[in-house]
C-alpha cells in the first residue's frame, strides 16, 4: 500500500462536439476526455494514476505535445508516494 499525497494540477481542456477533451498542463502526457467535465476530470485523474505508476512516482519524465486548450482549471489529483 502507498502513501497517497493530494496536489493541485491544471487540467486545459476544450469542448470538442458532445467530448470535453484535456490534458494536464504539468504533465502533458497525460490525456483524456469525458462526456461532461466531471467525467473528464475522474478520467484524467485516473489517466494521471497510471502514468504515476507507470513512471514510478515521476510523471514528469513523461512528454508529448503540448496542445492549446480554451479553458483550464485546478483539480485535486492524489498522487501515490513511493519509497
């Protein structure tokens, strides 16, 4: 079991037909969309967890292309402490 510790991330994100589609400013890798913003946000939150565990606790080493998004906000994001 981990230690679990709660930052605050930016999620940019836009509304592409019936999809709200994101990505986390400070981790670009990590991706998602939803049916509705709140959908979006348990995706990317999860997108976010298996990234964290892929990378062993440094998401960040992970890179993509930045894209543009209309609108961000901060969610809380519970990140997993590894020893």
């Amino acid at each position: 079991m981990h230690k679990h510790t709660t930052n605050t991330l930016t999620l940019n994100y836009s509304k592409d037909g019936d999809w709200f589609v994101g990505q986390l400013a400070e981790v670009p890798a990590v991706i998602s969309q939803g049916k509705s913003l709140d959908e979006l946000q348990e995706n990317i939150r999860d997108a976010h967890q298996l990234m964290v565990e892929y990378f062993k606790g440094d998401a960040t080493t992970a890179t993509t292309h930045t894209t543009v998004y209309p609108h961000s906000l901060s969610i809380p994001i519970e990140i997993p402490v590894f020893a």
